[in-house]
C-alpha cells in the first residue's frame, strides 16, 4: 500500500483525473467565483472608455491554447460591443486567422453591429514583433486597409486608444513597440504559464492588468454579466487542481511511511 | 565574401534600427520604415518556403517509402487540401471552417490537454517534502493551485489574496530580475551580431 502511495500507477492517475474534470462539467457545483483586483481593473478601464475610443484587439494564439483564451477573447469583445466602441482585430499568428472571425462571429455579429462600422479585421500581420514595429509607422504597410468609415483617423498604432493582446507567450513584444516607442496603453489576457512573466509589467505601469487563462475570464463573465463558456468550466479546473492536492499529499504520506521503517532500521 | 555580404547587411540595418530609436531625421526614419516593412515581407515569404520545405521533405519519404511515410502522405494530403480550398472557396466556407474546427483545433487543443495529464502525474511523483527547501516549493504550489481556482475561497475567503501575494511579491521579484538579466544578455548578443563579432547566426562551415 506504502508503494502505491509513493508511485502511483499513471494510469490510476489519469482516470481520476478525467473523472475530476468530466463530472463537473457535466454536473455544474455552481462554486462561486471570487473577482481578482486585475479583472476589476480591466474590466473598469474598458468600462470607462468613452465611445469614440478606438480599441486594437491582437489575437496572438494558435489552436493549441483556445481552451484558456478564446473565452476572455470572446468576453472582450462582448463588452467592447455593449460599449460601443470601435474595434480592429488584427491576429499575429497564421492559425489564429479563423478564431479571430469566430470571436467576431459571437460577440460583434451577434450583437447586431455593422462591420466596417463598428468594428473591422484588419487580417493577418506577418513578422510578430517586426510587423508589430511596422505598424508603429503605417498600418497599410502590414495590412490591407480598407477604405471603410471606421478607418478613418486610424494610420499606425499610435492612433489607438487601447491596445489588447492576447498571447500564449511573452508579451514583451507589445510593452517595446507599443508602450514604450508610442505610449499605448496595453492590456494582457495571457496563459496561466506565462502570467508570471507579465506581473511586472504591470506593476512598472506599463500594463494597465494581466489577466490570467480560463480563471480571470470566468471572472469577466461574472462582473460584466457577459455569459460565456469560462465560467462553466470553473468547477471542473477547481475539482482537478483539488484532486492534485490530495494525491500529493498522499504520495507524501506514503514517502513518510516508507522513509520511517528505513529510518528506524539505520539506527544502530 | 560568402559571409562578409550577409554580416555587412546585419550591420548596417541592426545598426539603422538602433540610430532610428535616438534620431530624429527624415531621412533616416523612411529608410528604417522601409527597411521594417520589408522584414514583414520576408516573414510572409518564408511562411510560403516553409510549406514548399515541409512538401519536399514529406515527398520525399513518400517517394522512398521511408519509415513513417503513411504519416507523411496524411501531412501532405491534408496541407494541400486546407491550402487549396482556402484559396478557391475562402476561410469563410464550410469546407474550410470543417478542416479547422474538426481537424486542425481540436487535434491541438488535444496535444494540449495532454500536458495536464503529464504534469498531474510527474506532480504526484515528484512533489515531495524532502527538506525545507521542497517543503516551502510544496507549499508554494499547493497555495497557488489553491489560489487559481474558485475551490480555494470555499476552503479560506483569504487564499486568493495569499495567492496574489506569492504572485506580486516574491515571483514578481524574481521575474524582474530575469527579465533585467535576459534583457542584457540580449542587448550584449546582438551588439556582437550587428559588430561582426559573432557569426554563428550564418551557420555553414567558416571560410
């Protein structure tokens, strides 16, 4: 029992977990979810912009990280909607072309606004950071720019009010090129690997908040009464990292007891 | 002058981009946005070489019927099949959106999701209480798990101030000192790129 403890079989593991993550999902605990001081600042800063604001949406992220940031996507661009203001949407990766127009799809689209109006994609701008630069100086040298009404007043990134990225990786590309050449102010919704990275940033000022994976964007939902898929998935993460917990602890248990007999064994 | 030209190149706009930062002169700054705009060029070109790489590579092994080439004919198939219909029918179609939202997302989000598993299972083994070191990491651990799920507030109303507290305070403070750090050692390599210093970018046998 001792060694089943220590080492568990993986396979044991792994079905636990799927059963931790599968019921809750099913079978909602209705947990509540306490509000992080980076969500409410987001969240009120976006909620305070006028409505000639002009907000640049950067969807940084392929497939891969859908699962922790295609919610907090979808949540700012719903508010950005019910706000009314004017929206660009640009991707910097090639695979995040389609969830940028799903996104626009259940925010913008289904919120009755006109595209070209309220809202544009601007497409794909290739180079990641160099692109980034090249926006610096002319958006039509990155990205075709339509003649449309919302472009109007709208040449390079400077001209935006707001500058919103979401990344599966550093954000330092945006804090060089945008904040610091431009002073745009900057806000991060990033994967929970990364988020530790972006804590300075912030507390430096050069980042309004950093909000973190699938847990901040299940609080967006709650504080802006946005609905979406976030918070449904809150008991589920809640009840894996909960089961975690138990098994280190019981591996840990089971260390002490094997370490114990081998420990009393060595006294002379 | 195999190697001379492409270093002379390097120099010349590392060197362009740096002056740009600091000086203020027409000039200068439209040959800098030029230059910076050709680099997006570059990007989306080589984006187009890679696919044609990836072909010939794959080809290849189909071709020579080497290990792994029913993979390859797959990877082969499904790369034309997703390129030509984007370009005849458009990303807006379903025949596309059907490639993407059933093959390509799913299949990453999966290889994603796989990741929980690993880590859940090397966690189990490995966090263990050896000495005070790996019980403060332990500790650490438990509390941000705790901290990043609704489930923690049920257990104590303060675990999420705890977790911010880890979050801002202690890991914060060792970020920065990796991001100063990381930042010079960027600056000190890309100085010897753009001086000439160093040419192992270039790659190749030196002649």
């Amino acid at each position: 029992m001792r060694s089943g403890l220590l080492n568990p079989d993986r396979r044991v593991v792994y079905l636990l977990l799927i059963i931790a993550l599968t019921i809750p999902l099913l079978k909602p605990f209705g947990m509540p979810i306490p509000i992080s001081e980076d969500t409410r600042t987001a969240y009120a800063y976006i909620e305070g912009m006028d409505p000639g604001a002009r907000v640049l949406l950067s969807i940084d992220y392929g497939p891969s990280v859908v699962a922790e940031l295609q919610a907090q996507c979808i949540a700012f661009l719903r508010h950005l909607a019910r706000k009314g203001i004017r929206t660009y949407v640009i991707t910097t990766t090639p695979d995040g072309v389609p969830l940028a127009a799903a996104a626009l799809t259940e925010s913008f689209e289904a919120a009755g606004k006109r595209e070209g109006i309220d809202y544009i994609y601007l497409g794909y701008v290739a180079g990641q950071e160099a692109g980034l630069a090249a926006m610096g100086d002319s958006l039509a040298s990155v990205v075709e720019v339509q003649n449309k009404p919302i472009m109007e007043g709208i040449g390079k990134l400077s001209d935006f009010t707001l500058a919103i990225a979401l990344r599966g990786d550093g954000v330092l590309m945006w804090v060089r090129q945008a904040y610091t050449k431009y002073n745009v102010p900057l806000l991060f919704s990033v994967t929970a690997v990364v988020a530790a990275g972006t804590v300075p940033y912030v507390q430096a000022g050069q980042a309004i908040a950093s909000l973190t994976s699938n847990k901040c964007a299940a609080e967006y939902e709650v504080l802006g009464r946005l609905p979406g898929k976030a918070v449904a998935t809150m008991d589920a993460q809640s009840s894996s990292h909960l089961l975690i917990i138990v098994l280190i602890m019981l591996g840990n248990v089971g260390y002490y007891l094997t370490k114990r007999p081998k420990a009393q064994e060595a006294r002379p | 002058m195999k190697r001379q030209f492409p270093l002379l190149v390097a120099s010349v706009t590392g060197l362009l981009m740096i002056v740009d930062n600091f000086v203020k002169m027409p000039a200068l700054n439209q040959a800098a946005s030029t230059v910076r705009t050709w680099v997006v060029i570059i990007a989306l070109i080589s984006l187009a070489l890679g696919a044609v790489n990836l072909l010939r590579i794959h080809s290849a092994r189909i071709a020579g019927r080497r290990a792994g080439w029913v993979y390859s004919m797959v990877l082969c198939s499904t790369m034309l099949v997703t390129i030509i219909s984007g370009l005849t029918v458009g990303q807006k179609h379903a025949i596309y959106r059907h490639l993407y939202d059933g093959i390509m997302q799913p299949g990453s989000s999966t290889a994603m999701a796989l990741l929980a598993f690993f880590v859940a299972s090397a966690a189990v083994r490995s966090f263990r209480a050896r000495n005070v070191e790996a019980t403060l990491l332990l500790g650490t651990a438990i509390i941000l798990m705790l901290g990043n799920a609704p489930v923690g507030s049920v257990i104590y109303s303060g675990m999420p101030r705890i977790s911010a507290w880890f979050m801002s305070i202690p890991s914060a403070a060792a970020q920065r000192g990796l991001i100063i750090t990381s930042a010079i050692a960027f600056i000190a390599i890309n100085l010897r790129n753009i001086l000439g210093f160093s040419s192992e970018w270039l790659g190749g046998s030196k002649d």
